[in-house]
C-alpha cells in the first residue's frame, strides 16, 4: 500500500466522520483547522482508521501526533 | 449492575435483558417528551392508517440501548458517545421485547467500545438495531 493510497483512506475517513462529502485534507491539517475536531470525534477518526486500516494504535503512539502528515507516516510504519 | 472494565471486555461478549412494554410506560414518554403525534396516542387513527393499535415511541424503545449499556454492557462504567439506530418494525402495548448487544470492536487507546445491539419482540422479528458506541470511565 502507497503512502497516497493510505491518504486517499484517511481523507475518505474524516469526510465520513465529518459529514462533508468535498472536505480536502493535507499532510499539515490539524485539529485546529476542522471546526467539529473535538476530542469525541477524535476517538471515531482512530476507531475508523483502526478498523479500516486493519491496524492498533498504542496511546503513546497517538498522542505525539501534530497532523495528519504524521499519523499517516506512522500508519505506513504499521502497514509495510 | 455489571461493571465490565477494559480488561476484561473481549470481542464477542454479550449481554441481553427483557422488558414488558405496558401502556403507562407510552403515557409517561409523552410526558417526557410531549410527542403528540396520533399515531402513538389515538388507537382507532392508528387502526385507520393500517397498525395493530397505539404504535410505541421508537425513542422509548432505543431508550432501553441506554439500559443496555449503561446497565449490562459494559454498565457501571459506561459513558455513551453514540447510538446509530433504525426502527425495523412496529411494537405494541403489551409485548415483551428482548435488547441484546454484543461487542464487536475495541479501542484500546482511547478506551472506547462499539456494541452492535438488536432488539427482538416476543415473537423473534427483530424491531430495531443499532451500533453503539460507548467510552470507558473505570480507572
């Protein structure tokens, strides 16, 4: 799996959990350019990414990530 | 009431539970809610528009998803996030309606769980299911 094909999920992921069919996402999102990215939210965008992508976060993992660059750099390190 | 916690919730756990619904449990949701509609309230207009009688308050039955887990599974513990649910068939007063739900995912980093959860009348048909998604407060 690609790295664009691990976005293209992600990006899927966050127009489903956002409710926003055309949401464009970047490796540099963060949660304080997404108005609705509270920390409720936040936990349904792990559980979706855990259960779509096949793969388990550790808390530790989860809480140095800045934005979506770099959860998507540790999904690779899970995935290859 | 059950008190579950992280480590012991494992995929495939279920809970279940049943419940009588009697006409005073529709006069209180009324209350509650003032939902009005003649459907739920006026047993000959229901008769009228092709229902068996009073038909019950799908809320009051998801409502019981709130005993499911806020009692069972995971109980004590439980704090609802969220409950995606659709009404699959009509219930009536006097029925007995089985809720179950079974663990089908869980997040170990962020403690949270997802439960898919039915409820069946007295006659097997399935009338409502949901997923629910619950956090876990037990340390």
């Amino acid at each position: 799996m690609t790295r664009e094909d691990i976005f293209n999920g992600v990006q899927d992921i966050f127009r489903d959990i956002f409710d926003e069919d055309d949401l464009i996402v970047n490796d540099r999102t963060s949660s304080d350019e997404i108005e609705d990215w509270d920390s409720l939210n936040h936990i349904n965008l792990v559980s979706a990414i855990e259960k779509e992508f096949h793969i388990r976060f550790a808390l530790g993992e989860l809480q140095t990530l800045k934005d979506i660059g770099a959860m998507i750099d540790l999904m690779e390190e899970k995935l290859t | 009431m059950n008190e579950y916690k992280l480590s012991n919730i494992k995929i495939g756990l279920e809970e279940s539970f049943s419940v009588v619904i009697d006409s005073s449990k529709l006069d209180k949701f009324l209350d509650i809610s003032n939902d009005l509609n003649p459907l739920h309230v006026d047993n000959s207009y229901a008769k009228e528009k092709g229902f068996d009688g009073r038909v019950v308050y799908g809320l009051l039955t998801a409502s019981f998803y709130s005993t499911l887990v806020g009692v069972y599974l995971p109980g004590k513990y439980c704090i609802l996030q969220s409950i995606d649910t659709q009404f699959l068939k009509p219930v009536y007063i006097g029925e007995t309606l089985t809720i179950a739900g079974k663990i089908s995912y869980i997040n170990a980093a962020y403690k949270q769980i997802e439960i898919q959860a039915t409820i069946v009348n007295q006659n097997g048909q399935k009338v409502s299911k949901a997923t629910i998604k619950t956090g876990l407060i037990d340390e």
